[in-house]
C-alpha cells in the first residue's frame, strides 16, 4: 500500500465522518481524506474535477438522502473515469441481501460500522489493506 493515500468518504452523518477522520489520521496522518454529504454530491465533485485527484478509495453509506449509496455505486461503476475506484460500502447494516447486492453492483468490500473508536480504527485498517491486496492481483 502507497504511505499516502487519497479516501473519500461519502456519509450524510457528521459524526461519522469525523470520527471516520480521526481513524484515519490515527492510521496514518499522511493520508488524506475527502468528505461528500451524499451520493450526488460525491458524484459531483468526482466529475466535474472539484477534487485535485481521484481518491484511491471511496467509502460509501447506504442510506443517504438525495441519492443512496447503492444508486451512487452503480453510477461510479458506469462511468469509465471513476469505474476503477475502490468503494467499499460502509453502512450500519448487516444485512446479507444489501452484502449480496451490492458486491454485485461492484463493491469492492462490505463493511459494517463499529460500534468503538479502536475497531473503527482496525477495521479500517485491515480493509484498506485487503482491498489493496485484491486490487494488485486484478
């Protein structure tokens, strides 16, 4: 894995988002995180360049107002410049049929939240992980 990398994370909860940031930076503070409200404004800022580059990876919420993490799923995965992107679906569901289909959709991982600051922290971490690995292997 690159010592730094750019993560989106697309949530509509604050709280969630600064807590995803603190674990991040806790995991290592030259990486770098960017922040969408929901799907359509991610996909907004990823397509019309608002970003300086692409992330290397997207976290992504199912249940979003404007635009759901699943309909922002399958338009990242629809647009040949962000296709390739990384999305691991990050939600509070444990849900087998929302696991199911949004592998099918194309997520590259699915990940339940944590209820504590240090799993947070690790399950991050051995996600970004995993998904390297399975991305250098194709």
């Amino acid at each position: 894995m690159k010592s730094t990398l750019k993560i989106m994370i697309v949530d509509d909860d604050e709280d969630d988002i600064d807590f995803f940031f603190d674990a991040i930076n806790g995991i290592n503070p030259t990486y770098t995180c960017i922040a969408a409200g929901n799907g359509e404004i991610a996909l907004h800022k990823l397509q019309n360049n608002s970003v300086e580059e692409l992330p290397d990876f997207i976290f992504l919420d199912l249940n979003m107002p404007r635009m759901d993490g699943k309909t922002c799923l399958g338009e990242l995965k629809k647009d040949h410049k962000l296709k390739d992107i990384p999305v691991i679906i990050y939600t509070t569901s444990d849900n087998q049929l929302d696991k199911d289909e949004t592998l099918k959709l194309g997520a590259a991982h699915f990940l339940t939240k944590a209820n504590t600051f240090n799993m947070l922290q690790a399950n991050i971490k051995d996600t970004l992980m995993l998904v390297s690995s399975k991305t250098k292997k194709g």
